[in-house]
C-alpha cells in the first residue's frame, strides 16, 4: 500500500517525514508500518532468560558482581562506571548471565504496573558481571541490535503490551512468556542501527535541556529559601539596627525582636495517629484529609493528603485533627525536618509533628515561614541513623524569633507576594519540562515503530 498512514496527533512535528510506502501490521496498536519492516515475536529475534541470580553470598560459589533492579531503572545504558553489588553465583549461572555488550535487561517485577518492562542495554562487555533476580536478561540475534531493541522496549505501544500483560493487585510481575510472545516492528538491521543512532543524539539533546531547565528550578528554589531566612531573620527594614540573637545559626537579627522557644508560642505540639487499618469504618465515606510524608514539598502549603478518613476516627481517639494554620513536621524517615502549612484542618500519621502556634502572639502564616526556614536545622539535630527520629521535646525548645504582631503580618504577606511570583516562574519551568519529556516520548515511540522516516538524519 502506498498510502501514508494518518500522523498520531502526538507524533513529533519537526522537520520529520513518514516512509514513502506502508502496509498493514496485522497488530492492532501497530497499525502501519514501512513496507520493508517485519512484524516479529521476540523470541525470533532474541534470547530471553529470567534471572535467577539472587543478591545473597553461598560459600564455594563463584563471586561476581549484580547488575540489579535499581541500575536499570535508573539508567538507559549499562557500563562498567556503575558499582554493582557484590554477590556468587554457580558456574552455571555465570554462563547464563554474564552480560554482553548489546543484551537488553528489562524489569520484570515491581510493585506498580507502570514500572515493568523498563528497558537498559549493556554498552560494553561486563566480564563477571550478571543480570540478577526481577529482571529478564534478553540477547539479541542476528537481525535484532541491542540498542534499538531497547528504545523498543520504552516505547508507547510496545511496552504498553508488557504492562498490560503483567499480572498482581499488590505487587506485579511478568512471565516470560508474555515477554518471549510480545510483538515487535523489526526493519532491516542497519535501518535499526541509524535509528538508534538518530535517537542517542536527539534524546541527548532534550536530555540536556531539560537537565538546564532542572539546575533553573534549583536556583530559583535557592533564591526562595534566601528570601524567606533574610526576611525572617532580618526583617523588612533594612535600616533598623540589629542585635546579636545568641544563636548561632540565627546569627543577628533586629534589635526590638525578641527570641523564645517555640513552645511558648503554641497552643499544641502533638503527633498523628494512624487509625487502625483493620477498621473499615475509620475509612468509609472519609471526609477528614489525612496526611503523610509523601504530602509535603519543597513549597509551603501541604500538598494533596494520603487518604480521607471518617469522622468517627477522631472522635472515637484513632485520630488527632489539627487546626487551619498550623504546621506540619516530619519527624520520623527519610524526608525528617520537612515543613508544611495547613491551610485547612486535617489529620496526619505518627511519623507528623503538628505545631498549633497561639494566635494572639504569633501570626500563623510567619510561624510557618520560621518553620519552613528552620529545615536544615530541623535536619541536622536529627540523629544521623536508619530511621531519623526528630523528638517533639527537641521541637518545642528550638529558638523561635518573635517581632511585634503587625511586623509578623507584614513578613508574611511580603512572603506570599514574593514567593508566588518565585513559584509561578517554577511552575513554568516544569511545564516545560514535561513538553519536553512528553516530546521525547512521543519521538522515540514515532521512530522505533515507522511513523517517521529518520534514515537521512541518522549520520
């Protein structure tokens, strides 16, 4: 057929052309592709193994290095530059396993769908290095390149079939028959080599846009946190004549300021409680936001809440319900010392400190721009172990700068003026980012699948 077929609307619209002449897949999603490709399974086209190399050390094993989980889903390309763990396998084993350049690794396991088939392929020849547990260790034959196959495999169509195929409510994991079956748009060999060449250079250069970009939201973030401690700390008049705090990490600060401890300016300093998940009840038709870690930012205001709860868990004791204003602190795990502002009442989870600060001597919104300039301390009086633990007896003594009410009112509203304007030019920065992540996408799935024609722009 010589028709070209109808361009997805999501396909890159640069410079690029479809191939002179197309012809029915047979597979639906497919659709068209160049007359001169091949619709194949994989396992005409390559060699699929499933790891069972695990991470654990048998005494009179061979030892050698993993190439695990992480290393893959974290990176698209396999060299000797990362550090592998150390681990034994059978003699077995390491003739199954060892890694070549051109073999593709996929995730096979994960506890979100959207996480399997995650493709990487090895650069190089890895002698003792093996392909370990939850992934599948694919090699490519003869009319198949590893790099190609790769970009195959994160692309949309492709890898929506492995995602679709994999199976679990918890946790996912994919067979390797669905792997061996899945279909693949296969051109001629070398028609694969300057595809995955056009696409290195093309995604490279989104790459570094997008990593520009990144180091932009960092300076800007920077720029907002200098301007939250110069104004907390120093106030808004620049002529008003400063007095050494006694703090060392407070440094001076206007002279009719004074410092207290936080505790004598709050009403409450009390942790969550996870009402018990056993009890359905607590979650049914829930009208109470409930928050965790993973509801705080770098931005002041909390973000979306982990779950709603019932009003009977308050009200029964399996929850605490914290006011409007005030300021949540993670002070249990990873993300310890991480401030947020309650913009409406809710509830929160044990590893949550909440700060309900006395209205007639502190401004809300200014305790939580102190807070939120406290983070680093925050941090760093948290004990350095597995699980950072931050106490409330430590949070209620920090040393807290107070100026007279109208004072706090003027930071504050500076504060919001200054940080939205910050925060609008983030939330473009990011929107472009994601054009651009989504323009790579949509390119890498136009090319590995013959909906552009790149053979001319390759070299």
């Amino acid at each position: 057929m010589s028709e070209s077929p109808t361009v997805p609307a999501r396909t890159p619209r640069r410079r690029f052309k479809p191939y002179p002449e197309y012809r029915d897949s047979g597979v639906e999603w497919l659709g068209a592709v160049p007359a001169g490709w091949e619709v194949r399974r994989l396992k005409t086209i390559a060699t699929v193994r499933l790891s069972n190399v695990d991470k654990k050390s048998v005494e009179g094993e061979e030892p050698v290095l993993l190439c695990n989980y992480v290393d893959v889903y974290y990176n698209d390309r396999i060299t000797g530059r990362i550090e592998f763990m150390a681990a034994t396998a059978t003699r077995e084993q390491v003739r199954r396993f060892s890694l070549r350049a051109g073999d593709v690794l996929i995730t096979k396991d994960s506890e979100s769908w959207t996480d399997i088939a995650v493709p990487a392929v090895v650069e190089e020849d890895l002698p003792g290095v093996l392909c370990g547990y939850h992934l599948a260790h694919i090699r490519p034959g003869r009319t198949c390149h590893g790099a190609f196959l790769s970009r195959e495999f994160g692309a949309v169509g492709p890898r929506d079939q492995f995602q679709l195929a994999a199976n679990g409510i918890t946790r996912f994991g994919l067979g390797g028959d669905a792997i061996q079956t899945g279909s693949f748009a296969v051109p001629p060999v070398g028609e694969q080599r300057l595809i995955a060449t056009f696409l290195d250079r093309e995604t490279g250069r989104i790459d570094e846009l997008v990593a520009k970009k990144e180091r932009l939201i960092e300076l800007l973030q920077e720029k907002r946190a200098a301007l939250i401690t110069r104004a907390v700390t120093k106030g808004l008049d620049p002529s008003a004549p400063l007095k050494d705090s006694g703090v060392e990490w407070l440094g001076e600060m206007p002279a009719h300021w004074e410092v207290v401890v936080l505790k004598r300016r709050t009403r409450r300093i009390q942790a969550g409680v996870t009402p018990p998940t056993g009890e359905e009840r607590y979650y049914e038709d829930g009208a109470i936001p409930w928050y965790g870690p993973a509801s705080f930012s770098d931005d002041l205001p909390l973000q979306a809440p982990t779950k709603l709860i019932a009003e009977s868990a308050p009200r029964e004791g399996a929850a605490r319900v914290f006011d409007a204003g005030s300021c949540m602190i993670v002070t249990i795990g990873a993300t310890v010392g991480k401030v947020a502002y309650m913009q409406c009442a809710g509830s929160c989870n044990q590893q949550i400190t909440c700060v309900s600060f006395d209205g007639r001597r502190v401004v809300p919104k200014y305790g939580a721009y102190q807070l939120k300039r406290l983070e680093p301390v925050l941090r760093g009086i948290a004990p350095s172990t597995t699980l950072p633990i931050l106490d409330q007896t430590e949070v209620g003594y920090l040393p807290f700068a107070v100026p007279s009410l109208p004072e706090q009112r003027a930071i504050a509203d500076y504060l919001d003026r200054e940080t939205a304007r910050i925060d609008a030019l983030v939330a473009k920065v990011r929107e472009a980012i994601g054009l651009l992540k989504e323009y790579r996408t949509a390119l890498i799935s136009a090319a590995v699948t013959g909906k552009i024609d790149v053979r001319g722009l390759a070299a």
